[in-house]
C-alpha cells in the first residue's frame, strides 16, 4: 500500500465544506484524525489521512444517507471501493457489503465515507445497514458508541460541522472497554495494529492536544452526552470508562498505541512511551476519575431501590 | 526506623521484614523488597549498599529490589555514576531487577527515572518523610527578623521570636548573638534589625539547598507547563500549608516585577513537625513527576520547618502567600539578582 503523504486538515476541511452542497451541511458531520486535526490544526500542522468519515445524522437516518450519496454521485462524486467487495444486494450479508466512499468530481484530495448514527441505546456490535445505489447494494457502518459524537458538535469557518474531540475520546474509551484481539486491516506505517491500541491511543492522543481548562470540561460533557444519549444505561456506562484504559496500560500493546501517536495526531512531537502514561494518569484522575463516581453513585441508588 | 517512612512504605504493601529477613522491607509475596540506608557518605559506601541489595536481589522471588537512600550529601551526578558503574558489573538479570531512590535535602533521583511505580514511591516516601535537619536550624531567627525589617513590622519580643521559630532561648541568644551590631536590643527585651543582614544573607545563599529541603517535579506529558492554570487549581485545592513563593509570590507583593514570564512555579510547603504533606500534588497536577533538575523543573516545593509560616492570606481569597524571604529566596536560586535587589527595594518604600 502507498504510503499516505501528509496533507493541511484545515485545507482539507475547507475544501470539503466548498466541495459539498450548502444544504448538506446541517445533515452530517465529520468525525476521526481529520476532525480531531481541524480541531487542533495549530498544535498538530499536517497529518497523514485522505479519510473524510461523514456521519449522517440524526439516528437511525438510512434513507437520509441514501439521498446523500445518490446527490453526489449525480454531481460527479467518484465511488471507490473498500477492499475488494463488489456492490452487493438486497440478500448479501451486511458484513459483504462495500462502504460508501467517494473522492469528489475534480481531484483526489480525500475520499469521503458516509456512516449513520445507531438507533436506541442497545448495547452490542451494531449490523451495517442496507442502502441501494444505482450500480447495487452498499453497506453504512454504525457503531454502537457513535451517537456520541453527534453531541457538543462544533462548526467550522465555512459551515462544516465535526465533532468534538471529547466525544469522540468517550465514544473510542467506551468501545474498547475489554481489550479485543482485532487487528486492523490497514497496517499503521508499516505495522500491524490491535484495533483497540489505535483508539485507545487516539484518545490519549486528544487528551495531549487538549489545553487543561478545555479538558476540565470534558467530565461534565461526557456525564450530559450519556444521559442524553443512553439514558437507561448511563450509570453502567459511565462507571466503566476508564476499564479499557486502565487494562492498556499494564498491556503489551500500549506499546502499539505510542506508534500510532507518533505516527498519527503526535507526528514530529517526539511524544514518549513516559509521556502518554503520564497523559492517561491525567485522564485517569482528572476526567474518568468523577464520571465512574458518578455512574457508581447513580447505581448504587438504583440497587438500593 | 523512622515511623513516618515506615508509613510511606506500608501504604505501598511494603512491611518491615523483621529479624532474618531479606531486607528492611518486603512485600507480603517476597517480590519486591526494600533497603534503606541513612547518611551514605561516598561512593565506596553507596557501592557496597548497591552489592549488599544484589545479594539479596539473587533471589528467584524477588522482581525488583529497591534501594532508599535517605540524606546523603553525594550529587545526584556522583550517585548515578556509582550506580552506573555498579550495575555493570552484576548479571543483567540481577541488574533489570534493582531500583534506587534518594530522599533527603536535595532534589530527589530515581533510577530508572522512567519507571512509573518508583517515581510514585519516591514521592510518597517524601511526602512523609522530611529529616529534620541536624543543625538548629541556623537561619531562622535571621529570616523572621529579615521578615518583619523588610515589611516594616518593628521588634519582637525574644519569647515570641522562640515560638516562631522553635528554638530555645540559649539557641536563639547564639544566633542574636551571631548577628552582632545589626541586631537592635530594645529594654523590653524585644529585638528588630537595624539594616539589612548582608553578611548573614550571603552565608544562607551559600548554604541554601543544604538548609532548605526541596522538590523539584517536572510535567511528565513533556507539555510546557500552564503556570496560570496552576495557579487556578491551587486556588481551587486550598491546600492552606502551601504558599505561593518564587515569581508568581514576587508579583503578587511587587505588581511592577520586572520579568517576562515565569521560569518556574515555587511554593513553600509549612512543615512544622518536620513532615512535609505533598499530597496535594497529585491533585494540584496528575502530570507531575519528581525529577533532580530544579532549573527545568515545572514546580519546585520548598519545605519550611518551623512553627510559624508567616504566609498570608487575603480574606476574599483562597491562595496563600509566602513571605517576602522565602520569595527572595526563590529569586535568588533563579538567579533573578537584580529582580531580588528591586523586590526588596519595593518592600521596603511600600511599608
């Protein structure tokens, strides 16, 4: 696989908003390194990504995300394909499905993938779901956390929306509170990767580009997203965050998490093994630390009744 | 053994290990022990401690084996070489397993400096931990009469002057003494300085980071430190033995200091009974970790073992404030020279 050159997120940002119909800006919004990287462009500078994840929004908005797609490619949008799965149809299993990715009609400068936001509040791995496009059937991912990232939203010069950094550290930290096997299907510089490593580290990641006023606020933001978006599971939820964190750094894959740092959100910075666990000890006490109180505290109400 | 370290130790899961054990201190599984040695001199006594713990570490329970050095007047750089150099002879097997800790009057070291567990260790050991210092403490009586000068506050009583300082009387009546002429003796048997105490003053700069116990911790994310948030969180945390010293307390008595920036947050850390509680630090930044290099170090806490901490506090406020000496002390120790002359200077024309 080519190696991703580096790319401005501002820029990339910036042309997507102008690529994009106007009227389009309100119904998604862009999650992952690029938003994360528009977020911090001053801290971060060039990252190595083309991927534009655009989340359709609000939930459960799979016709929503139809129109989207079948808007763009009437205007040109290019459709490429995620490994090797061909369009399938109405009978093919979600997991054979391709994702809807796009490069836009004048230049590869990025591709967008489209995703849609979960319905309810169930727990477990969320099916992709069926759409039909012209050439057959797609598949739109959903996860089972990514409702969170519709909360606290921010917007761009230029009308783009993204999500906020914090959400989409709640939204990694919560889905990998056991740390899984999976491995990704995309090495990272040249290395295979545990899923759980990559974001686990993009957390940690977030929480290094966060000023600490800013990170002061991301326990009461994660408390208000829960309760919105999981209002019966909450304090399960909440009192469990920091799990998956806490396991990773006594793992040897935290090792993977300082690679994926050093060649993601953290290029260039010289950040160390040292320096990202005594980033988690910050998350650990500063922010997880009051929210598990929180979920503990709310279920212990709950039992006692 | 001193019973506050031994606290320290117990909250790690250490106990002492009693008659015939392997060391001063085990953990309850035999894995990881502890040995402290007091006053090491020099580098043949700091090697044979180092060879006397690689026995015992020649165990196959034992995964890592710690040495706690306590008030040696070695460097930091002379102990990392003889531990260097020690380590090199030993088995690597026996040598991944030792470990070392200093906790006395200097900057703190630990060896691997790296390793998480340890640096908690060391900052436990001398939140608990502080010796009191073998001489009476020989500046004490200079600085509280150096404080009162410099704020215009007039003579105190020697009774009083004892109950601040916490020395007897012979031993305050040696330091007046000591002082000489700028020493005022009013009838009342009360005492005030008359000028400034240069002579005394130069001696205590010479002497300071053997008199004055401090702690140096850097931010161990490597981000520079947000000195204004600090601030904040201090406030917040109220930690009313803790006063804001160096840079940020000279502005905060002098609104004209003249510097960009801040090099460093100092604080002063009230320890009466000698104990320096350094738990507030966790709090005040989870980041900090302990490190021997006080001129590149985020915060520096200065432990201050006397009665009377002279700090203020405005009443509409939470954050406390050390007295102008220890400030100037700071100052001086940034070799802020011509910023400490100003200060006093200020102090003075404002009384």
């Amino acid at each position: 696989m080519k190696e991703a050159i580096a790319v401005d997120p501002v820029a990339i940002l910036r042309t997507l908003a102008s690529d994009l119909p106007l009227d389009l800006h309100d119904q998604v919004f862009v999650i992952g390194s690029l938003a994360a990287a528009g977020h911090h462009a001053k801290e971060v500078g060039r990252v190595k990504t083309k991927d534009a994840d655009l989340v359709v929004y609000p939930s459960g908005n799979t016709s929503g995300a139809q129109q989207i797609a079948l808007r763009l490619l009437g205007l040109g949008w290019r459709p490429t394909r995620t490994g090797n799965f061909p369009p399938g149809n109405v009978a093919t299993p979600a997991k054979d499905l391709p994702a809807i990715r796009l490069y836009p009609p004048q230049h590869d400068d990025y591709f967008v993938e489209l995703l849609i936001l979960p319905e309810g509040e169930q727990a477990g791995t969320k099916d992709w779901l069926h759409v039909e496009l012209d050439d057959g059937w797609y598949g739109l991912p959903s996860f089972e956390f990514l409702a969170l990232t519709e909360c606290h939203r921010q917007r761009l010069v230029g009308g783009l929306q993204y999500a906020h950094p914090s959400m989409m550290a709640l939204a990694n930290l919560l889905s990998h509170r056991v740390l899984g096997d999976e491995i990704m299907s995309s090495p990272v510089a040249g290395r295979p990767i545990r899923r759980h490593a990559k974001d686990l580290g993009r957390v940690l990641a977030l929480v290094y580009l966060e000023p600490r006023p800013e990170l002061d606020l991301w326990a009461d933001r994660w408390l208000e997203a829960l309760k919105d978006k999981f209002p019966s599971r909450w304090p399960e939820l909440a009192s469990s965050v920091g799990e998956g964190l806490r396991a990773l750094l006594v793992a040897p894959t935290f090792e993977e998490s300082v690679h994926c740092c050093a060649e993601g959100l953290l290029v260039g910075k010289g950040v160390s093994e040292a320096a990202l666990r005594a980033i988690a000890k910050v998350l650990l006490a500063d922010v997880i630390a009051s929210v598990e109180q929180a979920g503990h505290r709310k279920a212990s109400r709950v039992s006692v009744i | 053994m001193n019973a506050a370290l031994t606290a320290a130790l117990e909250e790690l899961g250490f106990g002492p290990s009693g008659k015939g054990g392997r060391a001063d201190f085990e953990s309850p599984d035999g894995q990881m022990i502890t040995e402290v040695k007091a006053n090491v001199a020099g580098a043949r006594d700091l090697h044979a401690a180092i060879m006397e713990l690689a026995v015992r570490a020649n165990s196959g329970l034992v995964s890592r084996a710690i040495l706690l050095i306590l008030n040696t007047k070695m460097s930091n750089d002379g102990l990392r070489r003889v531990w260097d150099a020690s380590l090199s002879v030993l088995r690597p097997e026996i040598a991944s397993r030792m470990h070392l800790i200093t906790s006395g009057e200097g900057p703190q070291l630990v060896l691997p400096s790296t390793d998480h567990s340890l640096n908690e260790m060391a900052r436990r050991v001398a939140t608990r931990w502080v010796e009191r210092q073998r001489a009476p403490r020989p500046f004490e009586v200079m600085k509280i009469l150096l404080n009162r000068w410099l704020l215009g506050r007039g003579p105190i009583a020697i009774n009083e002057l004892q109950e601040q300082t916490g020395l007897s009387y012979p031993t305050v009546a040696v330091r007046l003494d000591e002082l000489g002429d700028i020493v005022e003796r009013r009838s009342n048997r009360s005492v005030l300085l008359r000028n400034f105490p240069q002579k005394s003053w130069s001696e205590l700069l010479i002497t300071a980071s053997r008199v004055r116990p401090s702690m140096a911790f850097e931010d161990a994310t490597g981000r520079p430190p947000e000195f204004s948030y600090l601030l904040k969180r201090l406030a917040r945390l109220r930690p009313d033995h803790v006063g804001i010293s160096g840079v940020a307390g000279a502005r905060h008595w002098q609104p004209s200091f003249d510097l960009d920036g801040m090099p460093r947050l100092d604080l002063v850390v009230h320890a009466p009974d000698g104990a320096a509680d350094l738990d507030f630090i966790t709090r005040l930044d989870p980041a900090l970790s302990p490190t021997d290099k006080p001129y590149t170090a985020a915060i520096v806490v200065h432990v201050l073992p006397r009665p009377a901490s002279l700090f203020t506090a405005e009443s509409d406020s939470a954050t406390v404030w050390a007295d102008p000496v220890e400030i100037l002390l700071d100052l001086h120790e940034l070799r802020l020279v011509e910023q400490a002359d100003a200060f006093i200077r200020y102090i003075r024309a404002s009384q």
